[in-house]
C-alpha cells in the first residue's frame, strides 16, 4: 500500500468504527480511544491476516473496511 492508501483506509476505518457510536450518541472511553489507536497500527501491520479476538474493546473482529463495519452494524 502506498502512504496514501494506508492514510485512506485509516480514515474509513475510524469513520465506520466512529459513526455507529456517534448515531446513538454514545459518550466516547478511554476504550474507544484505545480501539481507534489500535486501527492505526493495525493498518500499518505487515500481515493483517492474524485475528485477535481482544483486539478491540468494542469490536472483536479486525476492522478493516467500510463495508464489514457497515454490515456488522445493520443487525442493530
């Protein structure tokens, strides 16, 4: 990935973990702050390919697109 693509795919990350929080007007924790620094590194991770189940506070899975946030949080 190029830095541009890398800067990209960070900030839809953040925007799908964020705006399901931000459409209930969730109060943001300590939690989230840790989970947003996580996707940063996770998008500088040589092998995304690895899950770890206590990555995230909020969202066990790897976030690592839009598209898998957005489908994760229709059900709700």
């Amino acid at each position: 990935m190029t830095n541009e693509e890398i800067r990209e795919q960070i900030q839809e990350n953040i925007i799908a973990y964020m705006n399901p929080l931000l459409d209930r007007e969730y109060e943001i924790t300590n939690d989230n702050i840790d989970d947003l620094c996580q996707i940063v590194v996770d998008c500088f991770a040589e092998d995304k390919k690895t899950n770890d189940s206590d990555k995230y506070f909020y969202h066990p899975e790897e976030v690592y697109n839009r598209a898998w946030m957005d489908a994760k949080h229709s059900k709700y």
